[in-house]
C-alpha cells in the first residue's frame, strides 16, 4: 500500500516502498503524530481487506445496474 488513508479524524501514512526496512508508517490526526511500530502491518492488512471488499461490492452494484434489475425498497 502506497498511498495515504483517511478514516474519520485520522489519517494513515505508510512508509516509502524506498525508505529504510526499520522505517514505519504513522497515524495521525487531531495534532498528534504517531510512529506505528507494532500495529503497522496488522492496519496495513486490515486497509488492504476494506479496499477488496470495498472493490466486490462496487462490481456487484455496478452489475446489478447493468442487469437491469434493482432490489424494492421498503
């Protein structure tokens, strides 16, 4: 993951792909700046996650469109 995540108050910024191999992302929002050393690649992992199932439901909403079809609303 290469680039920024914003998620409420708080953004997430991981490392460079060229920095340091001891180089860590941080979250940060609200003044405060945190080094993320042991939750990095547990987040990392979870974003990663979000943004598939994120990507699933957008080609299942796009082809239900496509279908013609469309769930009643109650």
């Amino acid at each position: 993951m290469a680039r920024s995540v914003t998620v409420g108050r708080y953004t997430y910024t991981p490392a460079a792909a060229y920095s340091s191999p001891d180089a860590r992302g941080t979250l940060h929002g609200e003044g405060a700046r945190v080094e993320l050393w042991a939750t990095e690649s547990l987040l990392g992992e979870f974003l990663k996650l979000l943004d598939a199932a994120q990507e699933e439901l957008s080609r299942r909403w796009n082809d239900q469109g496509r279908s013609g079809y469309h769930s009643a609303r109650r």
